[in-house]
C-alpha cells in the first residue's frame, strides 16, 4: 500500500516493551511514558490511518530483526497496514519483516552502509534520512555518517527508492514544529515520496507541511499528547 494523497501517520516508539517518546533521539530522556504499545496501535488503527509507524527503538540502537514486535503489531492493526523499522541491517532482515506482515520496511541505517542500496529496494522499502546539522545520523540515530542530506537523497534516487522518511533530529519529541527549510529541501531534490517526521505539533504544523508539497508527516507526541486529533482518513 502506497501513501496516495497527503496522510497524517501516527507512530509509536517501543523500548524494552513500553511505548515511549525520546527527546531529540536521546535514550536517555524518555520524555513521555504511554504505556502498552499494542493498545496505542490498537487506538491508531482505529483512525484508519494509511499506516501504523512503529519503531522498534532497541533494534534501531543494538540491532536484531523485530520480528516478534513486528507479528504482535501486525495483530493488533487488523486491517490497517503496519510501517516498522528499527534493526533492519541486510536485506534479509527486510524480508523478513514482510513475511511476518509489515506492509512496509523502513531502513536507516543499512541504507547509507556497505550493503548497495539498491539491494534492499522495492516498493515495500522506505529509507530513513535521520538529520542533525545538515548530516545523517544512524545506529539510534548516535552516530554521525559523512553523508549530507542532499548526498542522501542522491543515493536514494540513484537506488530507485520510492520513498524516504526525513526526520529532523533536533526537532523530534520537542513539540517545537518541523524545521520547514530542511523539509523544502528535500522535496526540492527528491521526486519520491516524502514523509516528514520531528516537531509537529498540531494541525498548523500539518498544514505547513503539506503546504510544501510533501506526501505526509509522521507524528508521534503531539497524537499521544492529544494536540493534534487523528482524523478518519481514506485508504
């Protein structure tokens, strides 16, 4: 399932079983506690978003395909498709997420290492361009790559990705609005689909950034929070 008009996505982080929200990435700042994760998905769902995002924030740190994660999410959505990353390093481990049922596999850090991009793409793949400073971040978002986000996205387009997700590292958890000018960019220099991620805040923020022409955002606190309502939306 593709995301076709602008979609609104909400996500769900799970760390040693528990839903959480970091601050800007930090495993050390859990800053909001919500509880079961698959009773948040199962709430999610009830929205009938495009996607579930759920991210397996153990994975992402340590690796280790999510694969039990990955069923007990796709239990609980139904009918509404599952979009997980989180510890995905070859393209085996992609696989193996679709055959457990995750309708689509994000890839951050495998994205931008040894393994040829190109191997792990297909139209159930986004890749994760995590940014801070201008720079992609991977491993739980703990290292700094020397890929700039433009050299990103080139290797993207190069690959045949059909869609990344670009989150702003310093924005995410923050509630301080999605950094506009690296967002503008990006939609400038990819033609794919694009989804936003990090410091929405509210239906404003939403507008903002469908105002510059991107496929949808990805929202996390402001859901859990209650500033921004999960609409029906068509699928």
């Amino acid at each position: 399932m593709l995301v076709r008009e602008f979609a609104t996505i909400p996500a769900i982080d799970v760390l040693d079983d528990r839903a959480v929200r970091l601050l800007r990435g930090d495993y050390d700042r859990v800053e909001v506690e919500a509880g079961d994760p698959l009773a948040l998905v199962r709430r999610a769902a009830s929205h009938a978003p495009p996607f579930v995002h759920v991210v397996a924030l153990g994975a992402a740190r340590d690796g280790g395909t999510p694969l039990e994660l990955a069923r007990s999410v796709v239990e609980a959505a139904g009918s509404v498709a599952v979009q997980l990353g989180g510890g995905v390093r070859s393209p085996e481990d992609a696989r193996a997420l679709i055959e457990a049922g995750v309708e689509r596999v994000v890839v951050g850090t495998a994205a931008f290492g040894p393994t040829p991009l190109r191997e792990f793409v297909s139209d159930r793949i986004a890749v994760a361009i995590d940014v801070a400073g201008g720079i992609v971040r991977t491993n739980g978002w703990r290292e700094s790559t020397e890929l700039t986000t433009t050299r990103a996205l080139e290797r993207c387009t190069e690959a045949g990705v059909a869609t990344v997700i670009c989150t702003a590292i310093d924005r995410d958890g923050t509630r301080s609005g999605p950094n506009l000018g690296l967002l503008r960019e990006v939609r400038a220099r990819f033609d794919g689909c694009v989804l936003a991620a990090g410091g929405i805040r509210d239906s404003a923020d939403v507008a903002a950034v469908r105002e510059l022409g991107l496929d949808g955002v990805i929202v996390g606190r402001a859901w859990l929070d209650g500033t921004l309502e999960l609409a029906q939306q068509q699928r």
